[in-house]
C-alpha cells in the first residue's frame, strides 16, 4: 500500500467530509418517531408472546390454579 503524506492524507479527508450528505432536520425527526414507534409495537408484541408462553408453559405443567 502506498504510503501518503499527512498533509495528503488531511486533504483526502476533508474531500470525503464535503461528500457527506446530512438529513435535514425533518427527516431526524421523522425518524427518531418512527423509531420510537417501532420500539413501542416491539414491545407490545414481545408482551404478548411471553404472556402466551407462559400461560401454555403454566397450563402444560399443571401449575394451572
């Protein structure tokens, strides 16, 4: 590999920084609640899952009161 100088290597950098594409502050924000959605439906689902292993683990081993 072919070795750069410092100076090249800090030009190389600042050419990729201003390929950066950020979001804008819409979109952040429409992502962070999408986010956050989805971790809400997540845990519904993963709530009723165990509930209804449980239950059928409960109900397999007779521990049914």
């Amino acid at each position: 590999m072919a070795k750069i100088s410092p100076v090249e290597f800090g030009r190389q950098v600042n050419a990729e920084r201003k390929k950066v594409t950020w979001p804008t502050r819409k979109e952040t924000w429409v992502t962070t609640a999408m986010v956050f959605v989805m971790v809400v439906l997540a845990s519904i689902f993963f709530l009723i899952v165990d509930w209804i292993l449980g239950t059928g683990v409960t109900y397999l081993l007779g521990l049914w009161k």
